[in-house]
C-alpha cells in the first residue's frame, strides 16, 4: 500500500485540543470534525489540504486526550497518513485502531519541508521526498501492532480473533 | 529479578508468572469507562462485535463532561449512552443527581481498587494509579472491545521511580510535587512509561493529594502514575469496595529504566505557565509578574475534590474576589459538594463573591460552564494549559494548586498564599 501527497510540517507537542477543540466534540460525525481540524493550530489548514497530503511533526504529537475524534478527524480531512518523531501513546492506540498510517521517522522529520511532494511505501516503511529525491525509513512497527493494521483496525482484528 | 508493580499487575491479569518491557500482552480487566464524550463513539464500535456487553458490573458510563445537558448535540450523545446502559443493564450508570468527574466518583464510591488493570477512555484515568491500580486511559474504540470481551492488549512499560524526600513547606501539596516533576522530565519525559511515586514525602499525603499526582502523570506522557497502596490506601478503600483486591507492591530487586531522587524541602507551590505543563514557575516568582487575572477555576479530577476545596476556603475565608475576576468553584461529586455544604464551605465561596456549579468537567476542557474570551487569562486548578483548552486560541490557562488559585481571586493576578493570609 502507498500513499502520495504534500507534506504539512509542525513542531513538537501538538496535542489533541488544537488537532480538534473540545467545543466540537459534542458530535462523532466524521465529516463534522473534519470541518475543524488543526483550527486552533493552523486555520488555513482545512481549507487547504488535499487528498492524500501527508502531517509531518516533532516529538509527541498527539498528546493530551484520549479522543478518538482527534485521529478520526485528521483521517476524514483525507490526510494518509502522519509522519512524527514519536506520538503520545494514546494517539499512538487510536491512530491504529481505527486505521489512520502513522509512521515513527525522526531523520525523515528533519529533512521534510511544508510543501515537499512525498511517496510513502506502508509495507517497507519508506518515505521518498520527491522534491528533495531524498529516501527516508520509519520505525518498523512491533509484529501484534503490524497483525492489528493488516486486518484494518482493531475492530476487524477482534472480529478475526473471535471467529466472526 | 524482581518485577515493579506495573509489570506485577499486568502479569496477574495475563496469566503469566512474570513479564518484561516490550513484551506485548492480552489482559484480563477488572473495569472500564467511558464518558459522554468518548462512550458514543465505542458503543457504535461495539455494535459492530457483540450484542451483549462481557460483564455489566464492570463498565461504568459517566456522563460528565458537557453535562447538565449544554446544548442539543451534547443531549443526544448523553441520550444515545441512556439507551445503551439501560438495554445493557449497566450497573454503574451516573448522570443528574449521582454524577461526578468520573475520576473523583470512582474511587469515592469504590469502584476501582489496588491491584485492579482498568482502562478508561479518558485520558485522566491514570488518576487511580495513586490506590495501587494499573489504570491507563485509551481510546474508544479499545473501550469498545473490552465492552465486548472483557480483555485489552499492553506493551509493558519500562517504570520510572519518583522518589521524594524531605519535609514539605506551608501551601505546598501533591499537585506542587507532580508540576515540580513534569518542569524537570518534561511533557513528553515518561512517554509511553509507568512512573511510579514513592518516598516520604507521598507517604505523608493524604489520599486526594495523591491523586492529583497520579492524574496527572499523563502531562508527563506515561502510561500510568503509580503509587504502592499502604495504610492510608487501606483505609480509605476498605469502606468503599464493592469487590474483592489484591493490593500489589513492587519487588525489592524490581528493575526500574531510572530512579529520579527529589528533594523537595525547599520547593514552593508552582504555577504551569501557558501552554504546556512543563512551563514550570515557583509562585514567589510568578506573583512578582504582575499577570492581571480574569478568571480562576477550582474544581476538575485534579482538584475538585473536598480536600482541594477545604484548601481554597482557608484562604478565601472572610475575602472577596477581586471585582474583575469571576471565580468559579466545582465540587467534583454530589458526596463532595453535600460535604463542603454541611463543613461550610460554600458558604465561604459564596461569601468570597463565587459562582458555586454542579459536578462537571465543563470549564476544564473548554467545555462550558466557564470558557474564556480571546485575550482572558484564567488561573486553573486542573491539568492542561494547552492553547484554547478552556476557550479561545488566544486565551490563557496558568495551572496552580488550589491555594494559589484562591489566592490569585482575591488578589485579582497571580498570587501567592501568603499575600492573603497573613
């Protein structure tokens, strides 16, 4: 599985609160927190972003709440997938269950610019920067962790698990 | 070699005569949350995986956070969880008169106990580290499937040790400690860890103190905050329990991944400037900053318990709130808001000039009940002073220790203690 798109660069610690306020999380519709992610952070974001771009951050991106809503948000604006340092471990679950690409790429976060057009292999943990023609790899990801995103989320894994 | 008590914990409740670090685990839970916020989005997910929930003596579903009802979106999330506790038969059901923030409510009514794994999908459930439980918040749809089959996967954390020695001066409490401590680690200093609280000094607090440190360890990025359940835990869950525990303590050869040694004689109570918790400053320097103050919050599952708000009476008695500032004060449960009514407390708010409200999360997350304008700074009893967490981007959170946010209402700027009472 691959995913292409531009890259959306920010800094460290960017937490639940600013990736979807608290004043829009008396809906889970998709759709609906789409319409406000990374308000707080970056107001031009969700007029902008396109299908397929990619969010590129520091360390610990993520922290703060455990809602869901935060990477169900991010998820419906069409972002493929976000790109980090390292992401709080709450973020971290929710980005995997409900089946939002998260890779662990330090070097790659150095590198990447806001606008840089990048290519990223899921299987092999790649990262090209096609604008810089740099290649980058991701932390792999521990083997139950992997097993909980080929089945496509951890509700699908439980399915597969129970029998169902 | 010895096993901490988080490694202990998660190797009863897998089976397991011993685990390690980085070893993933299946576990067995003793219980799990939600709250109107995160409860709507597993129930939707659970639907998907069962009809019927594993056991329903072991779920609790809080609505607190944008209750009483805010607006219409909030009332039918609150509505669609009703429906769902009641098909269920949820035995640990709380709205209207029984609600409090679930993390002062659950442990005040017994139901989270030393020894017990729970997960809550609420960020703050590391509260109930501080009775010896391996309690870690997680998303909804990890809720959902530990609706569904009772079990949820971990990664063994690495433990971190806290140690705190010496003897704690006038106006410093647990959340003094845990400020003192994310100001030195960072926000991201324990990640994906367990940190685990010790020493004399948290011997020598009192159970809702305790609390504070260990609801907060989550502003550090760990896992959990764990305390060793001792005669105080004792005490304080034998007339609550509603099961059976098993306490559990760390093994004297336990391996920790760092022991952190303070001594905290000479630390002061601490103010977590905008917008990270890390931005630590001790109050003689802040009070000496001339932050003029529109707002101050006393409440959350931080410090919204009775003893939080037996603090802010000692300095608010016989005061008044500065004419610019509003102050708001919420008992986090209807135990704690009966008792500081019958102790006189409210009536000291009152008297202070303080909008007194029922037990909800509300102004902590920006929810309602108290959200800021652009360009308002509020002082803060609670846990998070990111941006626009209580309102408007350009709003300000200072998070201090109920002294200091009592303080700071009278004197209308940041303030310490001691420029009150006298």
């Amino acid at each position: 599985m691959k995913a292409r798109g531009r890259a959306w660069k920010y800094g460290d610690h960017v937490d639940t609160d600013v990736i979807i306020p608290a004043r829009y999380l008396n809906t889970s519709d998709p759709s609906e927190l789409a319409k406000h992610v990374l308000e707080d952070l970056d107001p031009e974001f969700r007029f902008r972003v396109g299908p397929g771009d990619m969010i590129v951050a520091g360390e610990n991106f993520g922290s703060g709440s455990s809602r869901e809503h935060a990477p169900i948000a991010i998820k419906a604006a069409g972002v493929s997938c976000v790109i980090a340092k390292s992401f709080a471990r709450i973020f971290y679950r929710n980005a995997i269950n409900i089946g939002l690409p998260i890779l662990e790429a330090p070097e790659a976060v150095e590198r990447i610019e806001t606008g840089d057009e990048l290519e990223v292999d899921f299987s092999t943990g790649e990262i090209r920067n096609l604008t810089k023609g740099e290649t980058y790899r991701a932390e792999p990801f521990p083997e139950f962790v992997m097993e909980i995103i080929e089945s496509g989320g951890l509700v699908e894994y439980t399915k597969r698990r129970l029998g169902k | 070699m010895g096993m901490t008590m988080a490694e202990k914990i998660l190797a009863m409740h897998s089976g397991k005569e011993e685990v390690r670090p980085g070893e993933i685990v299946m576990a067995r839970l003793d219980f799990m949350l939600g709250n109107d916020v995160t409860a709507p989005l597993a129930i939707k997910k659970f639907r998907e995986l069962s009809d019927k929930v594993f056991d329903r003596e072991r779920i609790a579903i809080v609505l607190d956070h944008f209750t009483p009802n805010k607006d219409i979106k909030s009332a039918e999330q609150c509505k669609f969880s009703r429906e769902f506790a009641r098909e269920q038969g949820i035995k640990w059901f709380f709205e209207g008169g029984n609600v409090g923030v679930e993390h002062c409510l659950l442990p005040e009514l017994g139901l989270v106990l030393p020894g017990d794994l729970i997960i809550g999908a609420d960020s703050h459930t590391c509260t109930y580290g501080a009775l010896g439980a391996f309690a870690t918040g997680v998303g909804s749809t990890d809720l959902a499937v530990a609706m569904a089959t009772g079990e949820a996967w971990f990664r063994v954390p690495e433990t971190v040790k806290f140690v705190y020695s010496g003897e704690l001066q006038p106006w410093v409490t647990g959340k003094d400690l845990i400020l003192h401590t994310i100001g030195d680690i960072g926000v991201n200093g324990a990640l994906y860890k367990a940190m685990e609280f010790s020493g004399e000094v948290v011997e020598g607090l009192s159970m809702a103190e305790r609390m504070t440190m260990s609801n907060m360890a989550i502003e550090a990025g760990a896992k959990t905050g764990l305390i060793e359940p001792d005669g105080k835990t004792l005490a304080y869950v034998k007339e609550r329990a509603q099961r059976g525990f098993t306490p559990v303590k760390s093994d004297e050869d336990a391996v920790y991944s760092k022991v952190v040694e303070y001594d905290v004689s000479e630390l002061e109570p601490i103010v977590a400037f905008p917008h990270l918790p890390e931005n630590t400053v001790p109050v003689s320097k802040a009070s000496k900053m001339d932050i003029k103050i529109d707002q101050v919050f006393i409440g959350s599952c931080t410090n919204g318990r009775y003893e939080d708000l037996k603090m802010a009476a000692e300095v608010l008695e016989g005061q008044k709130v500065a004419e610019w500032v509003r102050l708001i004060v919420i008992p986090c449960s209807r135990n704690v808001y009966f008792r500081a009514m019958k102790e006189g407390l409210l009536e000291v708010f009152h008297e202070a000039g303080a909008v007194i409200g029922p037990p909800t999360c509300g102004p902590c997350l920006g929810g309602h009940m108290g959200i800021l304008a652009s360009g308002e700074r509020a002082v803060s009893t609670s846990n998070r002073n990111f941006v626009g967490r209580m309102g408007h981007p350009e709003s300000e959170v200072y998070l201090a220790n109920p002294y200091v946010a009592a303080a700071s209402a009278v004197l209308g700027r940041i303030a310490s203690p001691e420029e009150v009472v006298k």
